[in-house]
C-alpha cells in the first residue's frame, strides 16, 4: 500500500499536533485525505504569531499527555484506525533544568497514550515519534543502527531511550502494533522554538544581532522536517496494511557520508537569507550535549523504500523561503507549506 493512498478516509490521531513535526504531518495528512484530530499543549505567542489562524486549519483539543484520563477520552471519542505520539518535551538544554517534567512527558506521556491505546476494543496500530538521541552515545564516528543500546547523558536523551524501552513492553506484552520513528535535527519553516539553531537565526535576523554558536563543531543529522515525516507515513501505511513486520524502531537520517557542523550549516542559512551574520562563543561551563551523532538509515533504505532527497543546499533553502515568506506575509506560511508538501510528493513519486 503507498503511503500516498493508504490515509484517504481514514481517522487519525496525533498526540502534539501542533507543534513543529505534528504541523506538518497533520497538514501532509490531510493533503492525503485523512480526517485527522489530536491533542496539544496550548500553542504559545511565538507559534500563534508564526502559524497564524493555526486553529483553523487543524482539530486540536489542548491536553497534556501527562493527564491518562484525558489522554484516554480523547483517544477513545477519535476512534482512530492509527495513532502517531508526537508530543513530547523536545528540548535538551530545557531538560537539564526540568528533569522531572521531562521524564513526566516522554515517558508516561508515552505510556499513557499507549495504555489508552491498548484499552481499545481493537487497538489501531501507533508510530511513536522518538528522537536520534535514544541511542547511547558513544561519540562513534558511523551512524547508530536500530539494535543499538538505548541510553542517554542528558534527562532528554534518556527520557527518550525509556520512551522507546515503553514502547518495546508493551509490544511484546500485548503484542500491540507499535512502531518507533528515530530522526535527527530537524529544520524547516514553523520551529519557534528555543535553543535550536534555525529560530535562533530567525530571531538574530530579525532583530539585526548576530547569531551566537556555542557549539559550532558539533555534527548531527541535519535533516528537513519533510524527510522523517515522510518516513513516519511509509511505515503507518504499512500498519494499516496489516503488516506486523514494521513493528519495532525505524531511523530517518541524511544520507550524505559527512554531516554538516553546526557552523556549516549556520553559514548556509545566512548565505540563502542573505542577511545575518555569525559569530563563534563556546560556553565551556554549559551542560554537557553530545559531538558526534549520526543514524544509519539502511534498514529504512532496504525494507521500507525511504530515502532522504533533499541535498544540505535544498534543505536550507526550503528552510529559509518559508520564514522569508512569514516576514513578508505571516498568512502566507500555509500556501509556502502546501507548496514544499506538493513538491516533496512529486520528487517522492
């Protein structure tokens, strides 16, 4: 069943609609003929102003994961034929500050969703959206693989790799069809949020100040939000195809042999801004955040087709003609996405 078909009709629920990932999917869902709903914190200032009319263009109910017995309702009253669980603390400085609602959102959250799930008369399959940083980080210099041991330096990194020990128990437990999508950084139009290099380079344009790099050398798997979101699509159509061999983790990484540093890629935001500058400022007393990391995405290539298609140029370009485009005219963000969703589908095709 292609992912491009397999969503017509169907209801679908997305824990954290309405942040970044959960924007684009919900809106890539419903370009593909889904009848999605979910569940969100309540989007702040930055994200109304960003995504303005946001509302209106996706059924969203404000809960926190946190809360079972909501989380549950809300589950139950969607009927959905799958779910994707995307809400999550997504942040590893802010994590250091709040370990406990970090370890509180990612890992009960995840646990709640899946027991309001597995409560079902016939539960619908879930993709539980993770992070590149389940992994235990051993600073390797090759790309992690989906047997690799979970783990984690920092309360994100860990929360994650218990979310993915969550989902792993209640699979084998009761054999619930339950995948796990393991991406990296993920850039593209619509992040607001704080300490991630690309709307930090917004606000720095903005507010005609440099852009300041603590960590300018450090390599991650840059990616579009395009590139796993597609990837988390392949694998739900196979779940509603009824194919139990998806179940288990899936990595949706860059597929060039080197990634870019955070440097590499700050310059290439400024050089198809054109405007911005940058500067280098190491903080040796910040908290500790991992140098290397990188996915090995050959299962994803082999057994689901998936592949990462956007060369570092057209990632950063499609990045920087959205938020050129909210300055220009913030209602215009729904037209650009639609745009860079139609054109992702025919390089997809």
């Amino acid at each position: 069943m292609s992912w491009t078909t397999a969503y017509r009709g169907r209801r679908v629920f997305v824990t954290g609609l309405t942040g970044f990932k959960g924007t684009w999917l919900g809106l890539w869902l419903q370009r593909l003929g889904a009848e999605v709903s979910g569940l969100a914190l309540a989007p702040d200032e930055p994200v109304l102003r960003g995504w303005p009319g946001l509302a209106d263009h996706l059924h969203c109910t404000v809960a926190d994961v946190r809360d079972a017995a909501t989380v549950r309702r809300l589950i139950e009253a969607a009927r959905p034929d799958i779910v994707f669980h995307l809400a999550a603390q997504p942040l590893v400085r802010l994590s250091y500050r709040e370990p406990t609602e970090t370890f509180a959102t990612n890992v009960l959250g995840t646990a709640h969703v899946l027991d309001a799930v597995r409560g079902m008369g016939s539960p619908p399959p879930v993709v539980n959206v993770t992070s590149d940083k389940c992994y235990e980080n051993r600073e390797w210099v090759w790309g992690y693989r989906e047997d690799e041991a979970m783990g984690g330096h920092d309360p994100y990194s860990a929360s994650k790799g218990c979310a993915e020990i969550v989902a792993s128990a209640y699979r084998r437990s009761y054999g619930m069809k339950v995948a796990s999508g393991r991406a990296g950084n993920v850039i593209g139009g619509g992040d607001w949020a704080a300490d991630r290099l690309v709307p930090d380079l917004v606000r720095a344009v903005l507010a005609d100040q440099p852009l300041v790099l603590r960590r300018p050398l450090s390599i991650r798997p840059w990616q579009h939000v395009l590139e796993p979101v597609s990837g988390y699509l392949a694998v739900g159509a196979r779940l509603l195809a009824g194919d139990s061999s998806v179940v288990g983790g899936w990595n949706f990484g860059p597929s060039e042999p080197v990634p870019l540093t955070v440097r590499e890629v700050a310059h290439l935001l400024v050089k198809h801004w054109g405007r911005g500058s940058v500067v280098e400022q190491a903080d040796p007393t910040g908290p500790h955040e991992a140098h290397f990391l990188r996915l090995d995405s050959s299962k994803a290539a082999t057994e689901l087709g998936w592949r990462a298609m956007l060369s570092p140029e057209e990632r950063i370009g499609w990045t920087v003609d959205w938020y050129r485009a909210w300055q220009a005219d913030p209602a215009a963000v729904w037209r650009v996405t639609a745009d860079q969703i139609e054109r992702y589908e025919r390089r997809a095709a």
